[in-house]
C-alpha cells in the first residue's frame, strides 16, 4: 500500500472477526510503533501484547470506552517510560507517534485497528498499570486493538482548508 493511500483510507475499526492474529503480524505492527520518531531518539516506549481473552475482558471492564476489546483477538498496550534521562515529558508525543504508525502498520497489513486512549485519564492510568503490573515509572499511554476487520469503512478525506494559516494566524 502506497503511504499516502494508507494515510487518507485508514478507518477507526471497532469490530472484529474472531479469528486469531498471527505474532508474526503482531510484532510487525510493534517494529513500525519502534520506528516512530522520538525526541533525542530516546525510543521511551514498551509494548505489551494483550491476546489473552479474559484480560481483554478484564480491560473492557475497566475502561468505559473499551468495552470492544471484550470480542478483540489482539492488542498492544503502548507505554511511556517517565524515566527518560533528557527529554521527559516528550514521551507522550514520542508514544502518540507510536502509537499512530501501528495503525497505519495495522492497516497496511490488512487488519482493522483503533487507538483506545489511556493517559491521561488518572483513573484508567491506575487501573490499567495495576491490572499488568506495570512499573511506577511506565505509563499506560494507549491501546492498539486489532483484529480482522468484520465491517468496512470508506477512507473520507478531512482537508480543510480553513484549518490552514500562512505565517500567522
């Protein structure tokens, strides 16, 4: 798939076919999140693959707008590392940059995907850092879910020009 047809067809997909994802296609869709841009090339992210059928359950329960995950083959936790030595709090624009290229990732390899967001909801953050036992000093960032898509939906294009200013607003 071209860049520029991924970019403008990919789609927020929500529902799924029950048939499992390979770890092979899993991971790929990790590699594209790793080579995201980062400040400083700090890279402060880790991922969890999430296919365990009751955890996703457990997540779904935990989180009031990922009740999708309970009928999800697959997904990854994205997560920032708070500890990064010289540009702290770039990690959540390094993890959205992340997160963004495994959709794209996602789409390209014929899955549907959606990004369900965590921080900075203190809640979810708490919640879901206690349920995978994440360390204190990682934040759950986003979920990546993922499987077949089991509904279709068209690319629209969301060119605005009055979005766009030159030199000054």
């Amino acid at each position: 798939m071209e860049t520029m047809d991924a970019i403008l067809t990919r789609r927020s997909i929500r529902k799924y076919l029950p048939d499992q994802v390979n770890r092979d296609i899993i991971e790929n869709v990790i590699k594209a999140g790793m080579n995201a841009p980062s400040a400083g090339d700090e890279q402060p992210w880790h991922f969890i693959i999430i296919d365990q059928h009751g955890l996703l359950e457990k997540i779904s329960l935990v989180h009031p707008y990922a009740k999708l995950l309970k009928d999800t083959p697959a997904a990854v936790l994205v997560c920032g590392d708070k500890n990064v030595p010289k540009f702290k709090d770039f990690w959540i624009q390094d993890c959205s940059a992340a997160s963004q290229n495994m959709l794209l990732a996602a789409h390209d390899l014929g899955l549907g995907a959606v990004w369900i967001g965590i921080y900075p909801a203190e809640k979810m953050v708490l919640e879901i850092s206690n349920l995978l036992n994440l360390p204190e000093h990682v934040a759950p960032f986003s979920i990546i879910a993922m499987g077949y898509p089991a509904e279709e939906k068209s690319g629209r294009l969301r060119y605005d020009t009055s979005r766009i200013h030159s030199n000054s607003w």
